[in-house]
C-alpha cells in the first residue's frame, strides 16, 4: 500500500469506475479532474491531520504528545474510497456551480453520503500505521551505457526504496530507455528517509517488470544491467502494508 504522504490515493481510473459519465461532463464543464483529485487529497490531509491530534489527546498520561504524522499513514481501502467519494463530490459540486443543473446538484449529494460512509468505515477499522515510512520512489534516471550488450530494442525500468527491514515503498512510475549495441545503467533519485537501499526492476513490458539485484543496492550505488536481463524475481510493488491499526477514537466535544 502506498503511503498517504505519496500522493492522491485514487486516480482517474477509480473515479471512472464509480462514475461512467465523468470525463464526459469534464470535458463539456472544463473541469480538470487531476486538480480536483490534489485538492481532495489536500482537504483529506487536514482531516487526518485533526483525526490524529484527537487520537494523541486521548492519552493523558503524557505531559507532551508526539505531533501528529502523515507520513506514517497507509491507504488502506477504505481511506483510498474515502478520497474517490470526496474528489467525485468536490467534482460535482464544482459542475453544479457552473450550470446551476439540479441533476450535477443530486450526484454532488450523492457522493457527499458516500463519503460520509467511507469515513465511518474509516473510524471503525482505524488508520493503517508505518513503523519505518519509506517514500514512494522518484523516477530514476536509466540512460544507454557501455558493456555487455542488450538486444536491441526498448526496456522499462523503475526502482524502489527499501528500509532496514525489507519493507519496500511505492514503486516510481517506469521510464523506457532504448538500447542499440550497449546495456543500460540505472542511477537512483536522494535517498527518503528511513531508506538503506533500493532495487531495480527492468522489462520489455511495463506491467511485467522484474527485479534484476538479487540484494537491495546501497543508496548511492549505481546499477549496470547485467545480461541477459532477470525474467523471473520480485515485482515492483504498491508499497509497505500497515504494521497495525491505529484506533480513532469518536471524542464528545465539551462545552
């Protein structure tokens, strides 16, 4: 699972799939769907944000409680329907002040209760938590370089980091490099925090990357793909699964 922190838990495709009609109405609207799905992930933030401050108040043992921190939040399932119900609300809501359309008015309310019920799920099951946080990965910089030959042709690389107990981040999105007589070198982005190394995953197929370093690689080293490439290994994943659930407790307000 990919932490909160990488980015918008849900993309395009996920609102499509809960609303056939969304393109469409963005293109006729002028509505830019990636900007509503940033601004969704930047409102829920804040939600978090306040869900864990309210988590720390409960202990009172404590005379200073840790600041609250979203970088060690996971998208769970219900915090990732969270995000669609919330961008496609935001989405419609926006359509409705455009054309004052009660039907754009009836899908803006619509989602706003999915929401709500995604965030009641979200209560009842707790927030995925991190131990050790590892950052999705940059994409990493695969140029031609001399040694021994790769056929011809074009080759998809990404990369991920990996913290001291094995557990990887996201995966960055991959970037071909073209080969002509040569081989291919992958140099990684900084270091995230939490990070002791990193691997590289190399294909001819996009969705069937694999991973070419038998241990992960230090972070500053560089990686000469040997040859013939690894077809069978590891493959790039979504990212670190929650080490427990953080309970958020409902808190009655006094005064």
């Amino acid at each position: 699972m990919a932490l909160f922190t990488d980015g918008p838990p849900s993309c395009i495709e996920d609102l499509s799939a809960q609303d056939t009609q969304l393109l469409g109405i963005a293109n006729v609207e002028g509505i830019d769907v990636t900007q509503k799905l940033n601004l969704a992930h930047d409102d829920l933030g804040v939600q978090l944000y306040s869900l864990l401050s309210a988590s720390n108040s409960v202990d009172q043992t404590l005379w200073l409680q840790p600041r609250p921190n979203l970088a060690v939040v996971t998208v769970t399932p219900p915090l990732k329907l969270w995000h669609t119900y919330r961008t496609l609300e935001m989405f419609y809501a926006d359509a409705y002040h455009c054309q004052l359309n009660d039907r754009y008015a009836g899908r803006r309310d619509q989602f706003h209760e999915r929401a709500k019920w995604a965030h009641e799920k979200l209560l009842q099951i707790g927030l995925g938590i991190v131990t050790l946080p590892v950052a999705k990965a940059a994409i990493p910089i695969a140029t031609p370089a001399a040694g021994s030959p790769l056929a011809d042709g074009t080759y998809y690389v990404t990369m991920t980091w990996v913290n001291r107990l094995g557990e990887q981040g996201a995966a960055a999105a991959a970037v071909d490099v073209t080969t002509a007589g040569n081989t291919i070198q992958v140099q990684p982005g900084l270091s995230p925090v939490n990070a002791t190394g990193w691997n590289v995953f190399l294909g001819t197929d996009p969705g069937a990357l694999v991973q070419q370093n038998p241990a992960p690689l230090p972070p500053g080293q560089t990686w000469l793909q040997f040859v013939p490439p690894a077809l069978g290994g590891g493959k790039p994943g979504q990212g670190q699964e929650p080490n427990y659930l953080r309970p958020l407790p409902r808190l009655i307000q006094r005064g």
